[in-house]
C-alpha cells in the first residue's frame, strides 16, 4: 500500500468506485491505450500511479519499447515519451486494452 493509501497493485478496475467521474476517465484512458496501439501494432498494458488519492492517478501505456505517461486530469502528456520515472511510483499490476475497453462498457451499462 502506498502512503496515500493506493494498493501498490491497484488497476483502474480495483479503483473504480473512487475516481472523480468513472467514465470521462476511463474514457480518455481508453482512447490514449487505442492510439497507442494503433500507432505502435503491438498489445498495450495502462499502469495507474499509486502516490495520489485514486481520485483521478496518473497512467502510463506501455507498449514493448515504448511507454506514454499521462496526466489523470486531463489526460495530456505527463513526460516525454519513454521517461520511465521511478517505478515505485507505478502499480504493479497491469491493465490490458481490452479490459480496459470492457471496464469501459461496464460504466456504461453495455455488458
């Protein structure tokens, strides 16, 4: 556990019922895992930050060579692209694309 009180392996899902509006989020989260993935072929994992309040945690998508962080606010670049920051600050634990996308329709009440 993180001293903010976010598991060290927390995912968007472990966190869902704190962040500030669930689907504008995970939305914007969404989007820039898809992006990456287009951009790069290659399956993509989102990381969640585990130093903040779960309110609105930074991401990072990672693709194989290539990492995007981002900010939980609005979603722009945090750092520069493959700036790996100290890993401590990121959750163990891995989200794929399409659990993201399926956390997704969950919200939005289409499973």
């Amino acid at each position: 556990m993180s001293a903010r009180g976010i598991p060290g392996d927390a995912t968007i899902a472990s966190i869902v019922s704190k962040l500030g509006d669930r689907d504008q989020y995970v939305s914007h989260v969404y989007h820039n895992a898809k992006k990456a993935q287009k951009a790069h072929g290659a399956p993509v994992l989102v990381r969640i930050g585990v130093t903040g309040t779960g309110d609105m945690p930074h991401y990072r998508v990672e693709a194989p060579g290539f990492i995007t962080t981002h900010r939980g606010d609005n979603h722009s670049f945090l750092f520069p692209p493959n700036d790996r920051l100290d890993e401590g600050n990121w959750s163990s634990s891995a989200m794929p694309l399409a659990e993201v996308e399926l956390l997704l329709k969950t919200i939005r009440n289409k499973v």
